[in-house]
C-alpha cells in the first residue's frame, strides 16, 4: 500500500493566504506614508523658514528702523526666545548678498537693511570694507574725518588706506576739504553735495572767502534799496527777484543768503528797517548818516559850560541847556 500524503482544505490554504497578502500590503504601504510625513515636515518647516525671513525683512524695513537699524536687544524683544534663535541663518543669509549692515554702537549690535540697489554696488567687498562704507554712509553729507573712521571701526591706518582706495574706485565714497581746516580730509558717499558748513556755501571760491564777489553784491542791494520804490522801502523778496533777474550772482542765492547780504550792510549802519507791509513783511531803507555835524567845534565841548549850551544838529535834532549832551 502506498503511504497516505496529508489533506490540506481549500479553507485552510485560503486561511493562510490572506495573512501573507495583508503582511505584505503593511509592509509595501508603511514606507510610503513615512515619506510622505517627511516630506509634509520639511515643507511646513521651509514656509515656516520664509515666513519668518519676511517678517525679518519688514521689521527691518519700517520707517522706525529703516535709517539707524534695529538693535540686537529689540530684535530678542521682538521674535520672542523661541523664534529669536532660528533668525541666525536668515541674518547669515542676508550678510552673504550684501543686503544687511551689522554696525555696533557702545555696548549695543545693530542690524540696518539694504536696498537692492546698494546690494549691487556693495557685492563684492569684505566685512570690513563693508563697515567703513558704513560709518561714512552714516556721517550723511557732512563727511567725517579719516582719524574719526579709524576710531570708530578700529583698523589699521594701512588697512584703511587700502580700503579708501577700492571705494573710491569703485565710485562709492569721495574725499573732500572742508573750508575750516584745508589740509585734512573728510570723506562722504560719491553721490551726496557736501553741506554748507564745509564747502562755506557761496562766499568762499576754492575754499577761500571772496571778499570781491560780496562787495560787489553788497552794492548791487545797496543801490536797490536806495532806487527801488523811490527810496522809500523794499521788501527782502523785492531784492531777491532784482538780483535774479540782473544775473548778479554766479551762483543761486536763497532768500536766506540774501538776508545775510543785507544783515552786513545793517551792521555797518548802510541800510535799516523801517515799517512793514501789509503782509507783514520788513521794509528796508538807506540808513541816515549816523554822524550828523553841529554848530559847534571839538574843543568847544572842553568849555566848562558845554553841559549848558542848547546844541543843533544839520538834521534839525536840538539838545536844550537842560537835556544831557556828553561827548564820546
């Protein structure tokens, strides 16, 4: 007799089956869901990332904080301790495309933002060039002295030097004069017009005080105020427009400057004030003669009766024996 083999029930394979299908469907499935959760993480976490660059950016660019940057101090205040961290790449990030300045003032970082513009003309240079650009950038147009660059970004003299010559080749800083002291050099950003206080404004020429040109202006007002209106005022605006329409200056002059013209020509007693117009605007007259002769001699005030003497001017002015009358 042949040996008998085992019965195996069509509801017993079946039975085994499923269990491996279903294993093997688990298996198949997890890693894809694992992924995908990664994936999703990582997502949440770039847009997290983005989010908070562009809050960053925005801080930095209000009107609050645009000019002087904000401080290490208020960016903590700010983000908060748990947010405040995560900035680190984002401000590390800035720093390498040139678009944020990082200055210290005593004790005290600040973080200032760039434009795109000033990106460009920026890429390129180090950290240290990047901070004298800076510190003459806040100097505005009244420059600031090369011994003052030194203090405030403590490099070397040669390093300086070095440095000064690759922004002014690059067109970003100039070095300019100022008309109080002539040997020493100020520095200012390449596109700004140096103030006033250091050129002299229009009375100096090639930082020297032309005293030509402001005679020839203080006659040109002198001679307006005596024909203009019949001698009988003219108003600080009347004299302006005169002399922009005579072409008398070289340079434009404003009201205020023209104010200084006739301030001079009151002090040597030229010119006064007298009344106003309807506007309420000063009118400006020939000064009477300040040393009108009288009817007697110098020695005469020797006498020991001149306190006693009735004394009349040439323009009709009459001391009585009883008003006080002293030489000087």
């Amino acid at each position: 007799m042949s040996p008998k083999r085992p019965i195996v029930t069509p509801s017993a394979s079946a039975s085994k089956r499923p269990r491996t299908v279903i294993s093997s469907g688990i298996n198949k499935r997890t890693p894809s869901t694992s992924g995908a959760a990664q994936s999703t993480a990582q997502s949440n976490e770039s847009n997290s990332d983005h989010q908070l660059r562009e809050e960053f950016i925005v801080l930095l660019s209000s009107p609050e904080h645009k000019r002087r940057g904000i401080s290490n101090s208020a960016l903590k205040t700010h983000f908060g301790d748990a947010r405040y961290p995560q900035l680190v790449p984002i401000i590390n990030e800035l720093m390498r495309e040139s678009r944020l300045n990082m200055s210290k003032m005593g004790e005290e970082v600040y973080f200032s933002l760039l434009s795109s513009e000033e990106a460009t003309k920026l890429a390129g240079l180090d950290a240290s060039s990047k901070m004298v650009y800076q510190v003459i950038e806040a100097a505005g147009n009244k420059g600031i002295w090369t011994v003052d660059i030194r203090v405030q970004t403590n490099l070397q003299q040669t390093t300086l030097t070095k440095i000064f010559k690759q922004l002014e080749t690059r067109r970003l800083i100039k070095p300019i004069k100022a008309v109080t002291a002539k040997t020493k050099k100020l520095y200012m950003l390449y596109d700004l017009t140096p103030a006033k206080e250091i050129t002299g404004g229009p009375w100096y020429t090639e930082f020297e005080f032309d005293h030509e040109f402001i005679a020839e202006l203080r006659n040109f007002i002198l001679m307006c105020v005596r024909r203009m209106n019949g001698g009988k005022g003219v108003t600080l605006k009347s004299i302006s427009d005169k002399m922009i329409q005579a072409n008398v200056s070289r340079v434009t002059l404003s009201l205020e400057e023209v104010q200084q013209l006739v301030q001079t020509l009151a002090f040597d007693y030229l010119i006064e004030q007298r009344g106003v117009t309807d506007n309420g605007e000063a009118l400006f007259v020939a000064a009477r003669r300040v040393t009108t002769m009288c009817d007697f001699q110098w020695w005469d005030v020797l006498c020991p009766d001149f306190h006693f003497r009735g004394i009349r001017f040439e323009d009709d002015v009459y001391l009585s024996p009883h008003e006080p009358h002293h030489h000087s």
